[in-house]
C-alpha cells in the first residue's frame, strides 16, 4: 500500500504546522522508511517509499523526448498536486526537456521555464500547440529535398548519404524560415521531432544503430560502434519517421489536454538566463519550484548535444561557456547556493522548492547533504529528503545498474518551504 497522493496537502496544510503536516504525510505509509539524520548538528528526516514510480505507466505520451538526466513526468506531477492549485505558477530553472512545465500546463498551472541552453525552449515550446497530423503533413511534403547534399561536418558514419541529404534539406529549411522571422509553430513542431529523431538505437531514428537518443556520441566514437557491430548506415526515409514520432507523441492526447497546453503556453515565460540571475521574474511570484541542476561532474551535456546544436545552428562551444559544469563539489555548492538565493526572492510566502539530486561516486557522496544547509542558509525550511525506491527494470540491468544507491539513478528530493 503506498501513500495515496489524492489525499491533498493544501485540503488541510491550515489546520496543522507545515513540517508536521508533510512529515505525516510522507511518513504516513506503513511501508515507508524513517532515517534521521544529522546535519549541521541539526536533525533531518529522508521518507523512503515508492512515491510515484508505481504509476508511471500513466504519463501522457507528450513527453516522450528524450534528454540526457532527466526525471520522469510522474516527479513534478506529484509535486505539483500535491503543492499547488490551479493557475498557480510552477518554475524551473534547469528546465532540459521541459518536463516540469509540461505537466504544469497538463495540470492547469502557470509555468515559468528557464535554461541557459536554448535546445531547451526548441524541445519544449512546440509541445504546448499540437498540430493536426495532417497539417504536419503538408508541411513536410511542401519542404523540398536536394540531393547530395552533406553536411559541413562529417556525418558518414551516422547517415547513409540519401538521409544526410533530406536531414540538411530540412536544417537548410528551418534555418531559412527562422532568418526570414517566418518560422511558425508547424515548422517548430518539426523542428523538434527532427531534432529528437537525429540519433538513437532503433529504425524509428535517422541514424544507423548508436547509443540512446539522449546522447549523441562523438564521430570517432561512432566508427568504433560501427566497426564492432559490423554495420553501416541504412537509408532512413526521414519525413516518415517526423510523421511516425509526431502521432506516437500526441497518441493519447485528449482535446481537453490540448486545451490546456495550449492556454498555458501562451502564458507561460521562456527564458534563457543562468539560473542565478533571473530579473524577469518577479519578487514573490513562484508558488513551486520543481528542477534538478547540472549534475556534478556526470553529464557532460555539451557532448551529449553536439548533433542537436549543430541542426539547430547553435554554437556549441558557446553554450558550453556557460552551462555550470563543477568537477569541485565545493565549487559546485557555490553555485548552488546562488541559486538558492534566487530562487529565495522569487518563492512566495508558503510556496516550496523541491530539488532532486543524485548520488556521486557511488553514494559514497550525498549531494542531498550539502543541499539542505545551502537551502536553510538562503532562508528556506527544510521539511525533509524524499527518496523514490524503485525496482530497476531488465533494461536497466542491461545497462550495468545494479544498485539503486549509485549514480543518479534514484530520485532524492529535497522539499524546502519558505515562511
């Protein structure tokens, strides 16, 4: 039996005190772990449970992009219920794919997303309008395809050459709609899908058989891959694969889903700001924050995103100027903690931040130790550490995951609330 996250925190957060309210709460299942621990000669709960994993089969296909160290839709959605009401604001700072805004807007909440990475608003702004399939359709039969066309880089060892020619036809379209300033939400639309559908290790994806989406190895590490499996790259017909992506993200869509991405959509704020200087947003604004930062010293999300920077002409050397990527946890924690100022002014009075982290070096470090004293010392409270115990999956054994304690492969929250 699991915590029924129907039973709404804001129904009652009135009649109790806050940190005993969410400490029942979280530590009210039976099958819920209890751990005190001890930081800054203070003590500190973690509630260990499977919180919202066992419904994750429930997320609506919308989300369905892949990005590297993301969390799963069922994350903020959880908070989200759990910590909001309708229409109020929900941010995140690092916000990658834009799962968190995306269900914010699923939910009916205003969102404010931000990402110093403009990959960011590319993979997340076209899924807030939905396009009628048959539109993109059109769309696509309309954008002409040159022959022999190759890249100015050396993309032999993912595409076979007939793909290389359709994938830099339709870079050479976007980018000529987009100079003209007559981009339009269609073309967004295939923008984002072709961006998605650049590499990954399946037939439904341009290139020949690589790593996962949410990474696109460098080209010397390609060939390796190619010579090793004995393959090279087969023709993909790539308008076919927009269009087959495009009705699998939108499969179980309902028109009243639509409606609200769209409504929240247009309200909603991109920004492409460090996390640590956001001044178009307000003092007092954000009811809930919900985000993870840049991992410490595990992604190196420049390399991770080469291919998609180069189809979307953004410089990749540019960005990785200024994504934070610390090998030094105490550098690390100094960045934080600049955040944590910021996302100080912004919280409202009674609004909270829940910020997921993972583990380093095997879990011989807890990032979420560090955190909870940066959080306290930018005036939040600190209500406890919420960890999602999941049960991996083959795939996850296939990949070499064999304890739920390493790497970032269990859900830590820390959930803060400010006075």
């Amino acid at each position: 039996m699991y915590i029924d996250e129907s039973n709404h925190i804001i129904e009652y957060l009135t009649n109790f005190k806050v940190n005993r309210t969410i400490t029942d709460y979280f530590g009210g299942s039976k099958n819920t772990i209890i751990e005190e621990i001890t930081i800054n000669n203070k003590k500190y709960y973690r509630y260990i449970n499977e919180f919202w994993t066992s419904k994750q089969r429930q997320a609506s296909s919308i989300h369905e992009i892949s990005y590297r160290a993301c969390f799963k839709p069922q994350l903020p959605s959880f908070f989200i219920k759990l910590l909001t009401t309708s229409e109020q604001v929900v941010y995140d700072p690092f916000s990658g794919r834009g799962t968190t805004v995306i269900e914010a807007g699923l939910l009916n909440r205003k969102f404010i997303s931000n990402d110093i990475n403009p990959l960011s608003k590319i993979l997340a702004y076209p899924r807030f309008f939905i396009p009628k399939i048959s539109d993109i359709k059109k769309r696509l039969d309309k954008i002409p395809i040159y022959k022999n066309l190759r890249a100015e880089i050396d993309l032999s060892m993912f595409y076979h050459p007939d793909t290389e020619s359709e994938i830099v036809s339709l870079k050479n379209y976007l980018e000529e709609r987009r100079s003209r300033n007559e981009e339009d939400l269609i073309d967004m639309w295939i923008r984002m899908v072709a961006t998605n559908r650049l590499t990954g290790h399946s037939k439904g994806f341009f290139s020949v058989y690589t790593l996962p989406p949410n990474q696109a190895v460098l080209p010397e590490r390609q060939i390796k891959i190619n010579k090793k499996l004995n393959q090279k790259p087969e023709y993909r017909n790539t308008k076919q694969l927009i269009l087959k992506k495009s009705y699998s993200l939108i499969r179980n869509i309902t028109d009243g889903q639509k409606k609200l991405l769209e409504k929240a959509g247009k309200n909603g704020i991109f920004l492409e700001n460090d996390a640590r200087n956001t001044p178009e947003i307000d003092n007092d604004s954000v009811k809930l924050t919900v985000t993870s930062p840049p991992f410490l010293d595990v992604v190196q999300y420049h390399n991770d995103n080469w291919l998609r920077c180069w189809f979307n002409s953004i410089d990749i050397k540019e960005i990785s100027k200024k994504i934070t990527m610390e090998r030094n946890l105490e550098k690390w924690c100094d960045f934080i903690k600049d955040v944590f100022k910021e996302l100080y002014r912004i919280t409202q009075e009674n609004g909270w931040v829940a910020f997921e982290v993972g583990d380093i070096k095997k879990g011989k470090i807890k990032l979420d130790e560090y955190i909870v004293p940066i959080g306290v010392e930018a005036g939040f409270k600190c209500i406890g550490i919420i960890i999602n115990y999941q049960k991996f999956t083959k795939t996850s054994n296939i990949w070499g995951i064999k304890n739920m304690n390493y790497g970032t492969n269990t859900n830590r929250i820390i959930l803060f609330y400010k006075n």
